[in-house]
C-alpha cells in the first residue's frame, strides 16, 4: 500500500513537473516569434514605397505657377492637366543634392522628373523619324531655364500635345486664373498682367506687352511670363533691342493678332506682326500656342484662286508674317505650338545660331505661302524633332546661309524642304553646308527640293539629304533650274551652279503624277557631283515604276537605286572648264 502511494506521488510529480515546462517553453516561443516579426516589420517600413518619390505641381490647383516644389502636391489624376505637365529638358535628379546657382533660384523650384523618368514623347509619335529625345548639339545655345518647369509637354502616353487653352476657342473654362498680385513677379520674372494686359481675347494688351519688354530688357536677366489660361490679342509690333541681358519670353497662354486685315490697324505695317529687332540671347518657349489667325487673309482675293470665279485679283496682297527675327544671334525657339500664320509662320533675317527644337506649326494644306520656317542670311542654325503641316515648304533656306542641320522633322502635308527659290531677278545667291536627316516628308507635293532662278548666280553646295523616309511624295528629290511663277519667264544663260550635292538612303513611296527623281539642269551652267546612294523610291499606288528625268545633270551611283537612273551624265562637263564659274 505505502508502495502504491509512492509510485503514485512521483508519476504526480512527473506530470506536474512536464507541465511546468511546457508552459515555459509555449511562453518563450511566443516572445521569440512576437520578437522576429517585429524585426521584419521594421524592415519593410524602411523600404520607400513608390508614392513617396516627389510629384510635380499642379498649377491648376494653386494660384501661381511657379510654385516650390518643396510644398505637399497631390498625385494627379489620370484626367488631370498636370499628367501633361513636364519639366524643361532637364536631367537634374530630384534629390536634395547640391546644385549649381541658376537665375530662377527662388522663382520657381519645381525640379524636373529624375533621369529614370520615361522622356516625353515627340509631338508626332509613332514612327521612326520624330524623336525629340534625340539629343542636341553641344554647342546649341544654353538655355537659363533648365531645371525649371514653367510648360506643358505631353506625357509619355499621349499623342499630339493639345493647344494648352481648350474648351473653347483660346480660353478654357477650367484654366487657372492667379490674380496679377500673386503672381510670379520678384523683378526677374515679369507676369504681362503686371502692366495691364487683360488677356480676354478681346481688348488690345499691345502695350502691356510693350512696357513689359521695356522692363525686362534693361535686367541683366528676365523671364516675360504670359500665363496659361489668357488669350492676349497684341497689334502689329517690334521688339527691339539690344538689350542689357538675356530674356526668356515664356508663352503659356495664347497670343494672337487683330482678326483679320479689317481689325487691322492702317498705321501698321501688313508685312509681319511681332518682330524681334537685334536681339542677343533670347529663349521664346512654352506650352502655350500662337495663333496667326490667317483665315481670312487666306481669302482675300489677291490669293490665288480667290478671286472671282476662281480667277486672282491684281491688287497688292501683303500679308504679314507671324514672328519675325531680324539681326539676332543666339537664340532658342523650343516646346510651342504656332499655327494659321497668315503667311510665313516663323522667318529668321541676318541672324546666327538659331536653335529650333520640339515645335509644332500647322496651317491647311492649302493655305497660301505659310512655310513653316524660312530662313535668309543665316547661320549657325538647327531645327530639331518637330512636326510642320502647312500650305507651302515646311522649311525654306534662302540666300545667304550655311551651317544648317535639321533633323527628326515630320514635314507633311506641305510642299517639302526646299532650298531656294535662288537667283530671282538675276540676283547672286551663295548657300552651302545644309544637311536635312532622319526626317519623314509625308503627303507632300515635293521631298527635298533645289530651286533656282534663270539668270542668277552664286553656287550651292556641300548639301546632304540623309535618312529620309518619304510617304506619297511628289518629287521626292528634285533640282528645278527653271523655276517660275508665271508663264512668261524667259530662258537666260546665266544659273547658279548646283554641285556636290549627296542623297543618302533615301526611300519610300512617290505620287505617280510625277517622276521619283527629277534632275533639271541649266543648258549653260549643268549640275555636278551629284551623288545617289541606297535611293529606293517605289510608286504609291499601281506597279508601274516611272523613269527618272535628268537635263544635263552629271554625278555618281556608288549602289544600285530603284528605280535605275540611266541619264546621270559621267565626269566634268566641258563648259565649266571653258567658263569661269562663280564659286562663292
């Protein structure tokens, strides 16, 4: 019996003791378990989430544009104006690292995206050879506002970028409207209110935009700022300088002449309207858009075709030019919309380094004598990544310039890129060293284009069309000699000569109303050292592959072209060794 108890007492024991130390063990695992998944939580909260990274701004959302970015912005929506909102072509990081001292310190700190950001996409995305990624050439002119948004480029996602004002014609009802008394003015940077424009669309802001170039020419550096969500209607008028530093004259709302040679002012000359008179360092730039409001001088019936019954009126029919620069240098057009220019929608007059980059000009395709840009005694000129469709040459260059280099140009609907027209009224015209690349000419009534004057001369020379896709041109390449406007031209034995002239990978599709390749050169002066390399131009429509048509035109085939070209002439024609040739 004592025995039985004892065994008894000790399995007690035992169970007891078991259950002490498994309660012991229970308590230590929970504390090691509550331990390690506090340590993983610590670490996974150090991780920045995405949504951290810092946003930009929405002006819409705030008084004034130029706001710090310092300050808490709310993600945009996907609807929301600000997903078009971009910075100026800056790759500066957004982290609080030292920078360099810029001008706009303390005007406006909302930094561009960081270098990871997906660039924006070109005004005409969607082929190949409209890139405003493209990067540009080191020596185009620095651009003070790098680092700064003060505009509004397309997100990666979108299409062509929309003019900045719409819901109607030039005002959007939703756009932001800062009072002038917040307004990004610390004498730098100059808001056009600041002196009295309305910017209804309607009343006459000329001189607002006047007392406002007068201030910002006498700083060593200012931004002339013409917010977004106005429509300034400004009369016919110059700017002129030099002045003491350089400008930024950043568009963002709309500005537009008188409607119409009837709102015109007689006193005003009807041959341009805003003029840029020997200017040094200025940026004109923005997301907001030029409109020329050409309509009706288009109709006028001085235009051809406007008169009665489709017949031309013989009046005088001048009609102004939408932005002209005259005796300027160094300076950047970039990131604006221009469109229905009443003629020329940009021309450039003895000046040097002219930077053009991300533009987008459009007027009808019957618009009368809107090229794009044209260019006169200029040098030092690039055009870069942009989008002309228009009623003449989306590009121009006249007499007088050399050094010139476009490329990732869109040009269509339109009448080419043309060089010329030269020698008119026996005049001497020089043009050298002109490259056009990695373009697309679209829907065009010519590709790339040589025109000259009978009894002209000078030379044209050193000129490379590179990596040119066309699309249902006609005349993809052409040398006209024999150009005129009338019927009654008459034959002249003097030209000016055409030579060294390269077209390299050239290809696409050609309007079967006229030849592929059309040489036409002066009897007394021929074309020479012309050079078609990897040419392949096929008919649009139909099987049918029309000849190339050469007149006394002498070059090299270095590669097989398609169509063939049989009636390039060999060597050195002996008139240029029997006659002296004006060289330039």
């Amino acid at each position: 019996m004592a025995y039985s108890r004892r065994v008894s007492i000790l399995i007690f024991c035992i169970c007891f003791l078991g259950f002490i130390l498994s309660v012991q063990a229970r308590r230590h695992h929970s504390i090691k378990h509550r331990h390690t998944h506090h340590h993983n939580t610590y670490e996974f909260s150090e991780t920045p989430s995405p949504s951290s990274s810092p946003q930009l701004t929405d002006p819409s959302n705030n008084t004034n544009a130029h706001n710090s970015a310092n300050s808490p912005s709310p993600s945009p929506e996907a609807d929301s104006p600000s997903d078009d909102w971009n910075a100026d072509n800056s790759t500066a990081a957004s982290s609080p690292s030292p920078e360099p001292s810029n001008p706009l310190s303390g005007y406006n700190a909302m930094r561009a995206p960081s270098p990871s950001t997906e660039p924006a996409n070109p005004p005409n995305k969607g082929n190949g050879y409209d890139s405003p990624g493209a990067p540009s050439a080191s020596h185009a002119p620095t651009n003070p506002l790098n680092g700064y948004n003060f505009t509004r480029t397309p997100s990666p996602s979108s299409g062509p970028a929309a003019p900045p004002n719409k819901g109607n014609d030039y005002n959007s009802p939703g756009a932001p409207t800062p009072s002038p008394a917040n307004s990004p003015d610390d004498g730098n940077v100059i808001d056009v209110r600041k002196f009295g424009a309305v910017g209804d669309g309607i009343s006459d802001d000329t001189e607002a935009f006047k007392m406002t170039w007068d201030s910002a020419c006498q700083k060593d550096f200012a931004v002339i700022h013409v917010p977004y969500g106005f429509s300034f209607m400004i009369q016919s008028t110059i700017f002129t300088g030099p002045c003491q530093g350089s400008i930024v004259f950043q568009v963002d709302g709309t500005i537009m002449p008188p409607d119409g040679p009837e709102s015109w002012l007689q006193k005003n000359s009807k041959r341009q309207w805003l003029v840029f008179y020997r200017i040094n360092e200025l940026s004109l730039q923005g997301g907001g858009t030029i409109d020329g409001r050409g309509q009706k001088w288009w109709d006028l019936p001085c235009k051809p075709h406007k008169g009665i019954n489709g017949t031309t009126s013989p009046r005088p029919c001048d009609s102004p030019i939408a932005l002209r620069f005259f005796m300027s240098s160094n300076l950047t057009v970039q990131r604006l919309r221009i469109k229905d220019s009443p003629q020329f929608h940009f021309r450039f007059d003895n000046c040097k380094n002219v930077h053009i980059e991300s533009i987008h000009i459009t007027a009808p395709a019957l618009s009368p004598n809107t090229d794009g840009i044209h260019i006169e005694n200029t040098n030092g000129v690039e055009i870069y990544n942009s989008v002309i469709s228009n009623g003449d040459d989306c590009v121009s260059i006249g007499s007088g310039c050399y050094d010139v280099d476009i490329r990732n140009i869109t040009c269509g609907p339109g009448h080419g890129i043309s060089i010329g027209s030269l020698g008119n009224h026996n005049s001497r015209a020089c043009v050298s060293n002109i490259t056009v690349r990695d373009s697309l000419i679209k829907v065009s009534n010519n590709g790339v284009r040589i025109k000259t004057w009978q009894g002209g001369s000078g030379a044209v020379s050193g000129i490379t069309f590179s990596n040119i896709h066309m699309n249902n041109v006609r005349n993809p390449i052409i040398i006209d000699q024999y150009y005129c406007l009338t019927k009654d031209c008459t034959n002249k034995t003097s030209a000016v000569y055409v030579s060294d002239i390269l077209y390299s990978n050239i290809k696409g599709t050609y309007d079967i109303r006229s030849p592929p390749m059309h040489f036409s050169c002066s009897d007394t002066v021929p074309c020479t050292n012309l050079t078609l390399s990897e040419v392949e131009l096929l008919p649009a429509k139909g099987d049918l592959v029309s000849d190339p048509f050469c007149w006394n035109a002498y070059g090299d085939l270095p590669t097989l072209t398609i169509p063939p070209v049989s009636c390039l002439l060999e060597g050195i024609p002996r008139s240029l060794l029997d006659n002296e040739i004006d060289h330039c």
